[in-house]
C-alpha cells in the first residue's frame, strides 16, 4: 500500500470519529440546555475546550450561546473543527483513497459532504429544526459506522483507518475527563451528584451502561473506572488501547525491522502504565498525572507513527 493512501486512511477515519464525538457531545448539551431546573455549571464549555481555538475569555463568554455554539460547531467554515470542514477533510482523505474504500463509504461520506454545504444549513441552526439537524447529523454517523464495518474488507487499509480511529477516540475521552475533573480539582473522594456527571457520560454513550453497573455512590471515583478503566466500554481508555495493540500487532506482522520493533516498545509503555494502574486506590493527583501523562504519550506515539509510515518529516 502506497504510504498516501495509508495516511488518508489513517486521517479519514481520525477525521470522522473526532465529528461523531464532537456530535455526541453537542447532542448532549443541547438538549439538557432546555432543562432549566438543573443547575449547570458549564454548559458548553467542554465542548468548546477541546473542539475551538478560542480563548478562555471567548470560551466563558460563549458557553451558554446556544445559537452561537451550534453554528460555531456544525457550520463555521473559520473553525477547522467544525463538522463542516471535518468532513471536507474526510472526503478529500477518502478521495486519495478511493480504490481502498468501497463504493457504500465513499457514496455515504460524498452526501454528508453536499448537505454540510447546502446554503440554508446556517439558517435552519437558528430556527426550531436546529434539534433536526443535529439528529440527522448523528444518524449520519452511525450509518457511517455501519457501512465501514460491514463493507470494508479487512486488510492493510483497516487496519491503518481502525488505528486512526481509536487514537482519535482515546484523545477525545482523555479530553473530555479533564474537562469535567479539572473544574474539580480532580477530587476523587468528591460528592458531585450524577445529574453533573450525565452530561459526560452521555457524551460518551455511557450513560445506560453506568447505571446498570455503578449505581452506588460516590459517583467521582466510579465514573473513572468506567471511563478509563472498563474493558467492556467501548470508549474507554483502555478498551481503544487494546484495539490499538491489535491492529499493530496485525500491521507488524513478520516485520522485523528494528524501528517497528522501537514503535511497539513505546505504545507498550503507554498501555502497560495504564492497565497497570491501581485505580482503587488512585488519589487525586495521581488521576490529574494519568490523564496528561496518556494524552501526552499517545499524541507522541501517534506522531511518530506518522512519521514511520507516512513519510512526514
């Protein structure tokens, strides 16, 4: 496989899983916001943190400006996260891609790309179908979804698009667990009730399966364990590093070269310190250093990735 194609696939699918978090967490948000009667602390301002480049003083400014969050995020063509140009950037991958993407996928990412420009997409985020839009936009992700699992054969081109996938996925959680124990002084022993913490895990479609299985209190340490900890999350910490681990062994397969051998020792650094912590007994600032410190690793690992395969300099 071409070392192009490799990276389109790479950064077709870091691209489109960075829009279905970020479309999850807006989802989430907005439709809470109509809940008055709960005291939100705020509001979209994790949203804004991870996914814009503007300063705290325009984050805090904006972070109950529902119209414009909803156009910033969905349609601002100034803002290189916005789900307008994550997909541009998706087709343009995919259209590198071509003859390693089935026809389904590329049709799907081909219409997502024509409704993101249609010329009354602003307008209709400032009417009531603003709810309409950000539904379609979700389905439209999870249909993405569908047809990569199911059409997508599984060779070298899966492999780099699933590693690209589960980097961009490890990142946004990491992300949005700071974003919400920041505020908290990454206080473990805290007594924050699960009204804070449904925005979160409904962010990261967790939400059902924390009540089934952490329903005692206190919910600050629990939601970690799920969050980072849970093997059987699917946007956990750990569960996107297993998959990781699987795809590399895959794509290193009978390759002996002395600097797969370097990549593999490194991302086995980083997914030992993770398993390896004692989550039980993890005390606040340990959390604070586990967070920043596997963040900080995986983007290094992710460069140096790149650069191995892709040729980037």
């Amino acid at each position: 496989m071409l070392s192009r194609v490799a990276d389109g696939m790479f950064w077709l699918s870091r691209y489109m899983e960075r829009t279905d978090g970020m479309l999850l967490t807006l989802n989430t948000s907005y439709i809470l916001s109509f809940d008055k009667e709960i005291n939100d602390q705020l509001g979209y301002k994790p949203l804004l943190e991870y996914y814009s480049t503007l300063s705290q003083e325009e984050m805090i400014a904006k972070q109950y400006d529902t119209n414009f969050v909803l156009k910033y995020i969905i349609c601002d063509s100034q803002n290189d996260n916005s789900v307008k140009n994550l997909v541009i950037k998706s087709r343009e991958n995919a259209r590198g891609a071509q003859d390693k993407i089935t026809k389904e996928l590329w049709e799907h990412i081909n219409s997502m790309y024509h409704y993101m420009n249609s010329s009354d997409l602003p307008k209709k985020l400032e009417s009531p179908d603003a709810l309409k839009v950000i539904t379609k936009l979700n389905k439209d992700l999870l249909l993405y979804n569908g047809i990569l699992q199911v059409t997508m054969p599984r060779g070298l081109g899966w492999c780099f698009s699933s590693i690209g996938r589960h980097i961009e996925r490890c990142l946004q959680t990491i992300s949005i667990l700071q974003a919400y124990y920041a505020p908290l002084h990454y206080n473990l022993e805290g007594e924050e009730d699960l009204m804070y913490w449904r925005r979160l895990l409904f962010s990261l479609s967790g939400y059902e399966l924390y009540l089934k299985s952490y329903s005692n209190i206190p919910h600050n340490r629990k939601v970690v364990q799920q969050v980072i900890f849970n093997k059987d999350f699917a946007h956990s910490v750990i569960y996107t590093l297993d998959l990781i681990n699987k795809y590399l062994d895959t794509l290193f397969k009978d390759n002996n070269l002395s600097e797969t051998r370097t990549l593999m020792n490194q991302f086995g650094r980083l997914k030992s310190y993770v398993a390896y912590t004692d989550y039980q007994h993890l005390t606040n600032q340990e959390l604070e250093d586990v967070l920043n410190n596997t963040k900080n690793q995986l983007i290094q690992f992710s460069t140096d990735f790149s650069k191995l395969f892709f040729s980037y300099t």
